[in-house]
C-alpha cells in the first residue's frame, strides 16, 4: 500500500482500501463488503431522523468486525515490518 497517502474524503479511504486491500486479495472480499455496509449505516445514522438498527443486525456487524480485526492486525505488522 502506498504511505504516506492523506485523504480529503471518506470516498478516497474507501477507493483505496478496495483497491489496495480486497482487490488484490489481502483482505477478504466480505471485509470489503463490511466497510461499505458500515461506512453506509454511518452515513444513515447521522442524516436520517430516528433511524433505529436491528439488535440482530447490529451483533452480526460486530461480529463482522472482530473478524476483519482478526485479519487485519497481521497485516498491517507485516506491513509496517517491511517498510
């Protein structure tokens, strides 16, 4: 992954984490899923008046989330080790 890279918005983190991490098969294509499942509720949450998740949804999100740490934190020590 390129370093040292600042983004100006979310949509370029996004692009870049798809196109870097799940397109070349570092991460999972789910984790890519994920990110844009959240990255969406987020963005409902803050500008839909009263919106309300689903208990269930909501676990299996998290649990969606201890996996992609699960995957992610190797990665990344293996990418800080090869700087």
């Amino acid at each position: 992954m390129e370093e040292g890279r600042r983004f100006q918005k979310h949509s370029g983190v996004r692009a870049t984490f798809n196109q870097h991490l799940i397109k070349t098969g570092r991460l999972a294509r789910k984790h890519g899923d994920l990110y844009n499942r959240l990255f969406r509720d987020r963005h409902e949450g803050d500008y839909i008046e009263f919106i309300k998740f689903d208990q269930g949804y909501v676990g299996e999100q998290i649990k969606g989330c201890e996996e992609f740490l699960g995957e992610i934190r190797p990665l990344i020590k293996t990418l800080a080790e090869n700087k």
